[in-house]
C-alpha cells in the first residue's frame, strides 16, 4: 500500500510538470502495485489511462515496457494466451529497438508464462536469457528473479543441489527485494519437501 501511495504521488507530480515520459513509468509501475491491493482497478480505469499516454508518447522502450507489465498482470489473472500476445508484441518492438534491460525483464515475464502453463524447457531457456542479460545491463532485480526462477526449475526437474546453489545465491541478494525473500524461502521449502525433510519444511513455511 505504501508503493500504491507514492506512485501515485509521482503520477500527481509528473501531471503537475506535464512530464509525459516521468507519467508513463510512473503509471506503468503503479500497475503492477495496484493489481497486488485491487486487481480490477488495475485492470481498468489505471490500464486505460497508461495506454492513451504512452500512445502520446511514441516511445518504442516504453511502448514495449507497456506490454511487459501488462503481460504481467494479465499471467497473474491466468489468462497466459493474452500475456503472450502481449510479450510477442514487446519482443517485436525490442528487436527494432534494443534495450538489455527491457530483454531481461521480457525474459523474465516470458518464463513466468511458461513456467505456469508448465513448459519447463522453454521456461529454463527464458530464465537462462534473462540471467545472460545481467552480464550487459547490470539490472540486480533481473538477476534476482533469474535466479530464484532457475532454482524452481530444478526443483520440477527433481535436483535439489542445483536448486539449492541457485536460490543461495538469490538469498545473498535479497536486500534489494525483501519481498523476494519469501519465494527464496518458498523454494528452500519445496527442495526440502522433495527431500522428505517434512520438520524443515514446515519450519520453512513457517
């Protein structure tokens, strides 16, 4: 609620200045806060106005942005054929109109559709592309998320120490996202769960 609130301070400011690119990013990232506290207010009056201004914008780096983040809200409401439609269109853009860290975000968003509808392999090499992306744009968040991606995806694949190395090294990172936190140790307690420490994974849950 308190990122809802400053975003939506920063959606005022940018209004105020009439800073149409500031508005943009600001109502792109209050989409995604937004849909965690009121889903359907995301997906209306706050999707509509995104839209008119990022087409005012013109912006090919945040018109592609605009179809991550929609893509993202649109997996979490389980409609994964729209939220690919939406990724296949941002990666058409992002091939005209490199931007590494866009890629990596593309990536992430594209393994999270696959992950869900349980392609595993195709997930693997999306988090694997993500992971590579780091290495240029030096996005920590990415990194983050390509990691504890890759450890679910060994824990499907039934290897728990690969699993384990990857989500130890997203617990070292987790300053920058505390929230993340909670699915490093959701993927400790699921490896211990395959390893049939029940008494760890309970505690793990706890």
């Amino acid at each position: 609620e308190e990122s809802v609130r400053r975003l939506q301070s920063s959606v005022l400011v940018a209004k105020q200045g009439k800073c149409i690119e500031q508005l943009c990013w600001a109502e792109l990232r209050l989409l995604t806060s937004i849909f965690e506290v009121s889903p359907s207010e995301a997906s209306t009056g706050l999707l509509r106005d995104v839209r008119k201004h990022v087409s005012q914008l013109g912006d090919p780096f945040v018109s592609a942005a605009l179809h991550v983040f929609v893509s993202e809200v649109e997996a979490k409401r389980g409609a994964f054929g729209t939220a690919a439609k939406h990724l296949r269109v941002a990666r058409s853009l992002l091939d005209r109109f490199e931007n590494i860290w866009l890629n990596g975000m593309t990536a992430i968003a594209d393994f999270c559709v696959a992950y869900l509808s349980s392609e595993l392999d195709t997930a693997h090499a999306h988090a694997q592309r993500a992971l590579h992306t780091v290495s240029t744009s030096g996005h920590a968040r990415t990194r983050l998320a390509a990691l504890i991606n890759l450890g679910h995806i060994y824990v499907k694949k039934g290897n728990s120490r690969i699993a384990t190395d990857y989500f130890n090294d997203a617990l070292r990172l987790c300053e920058i996202s505390p929230r993340c936190r909670d699915n490093v140790l959701d993927g400790f307690a699921q490896v211990a769960l395959a390893q049939k420490d029940f008494e760890r994974c309970d505690a793990l849950i706890e």
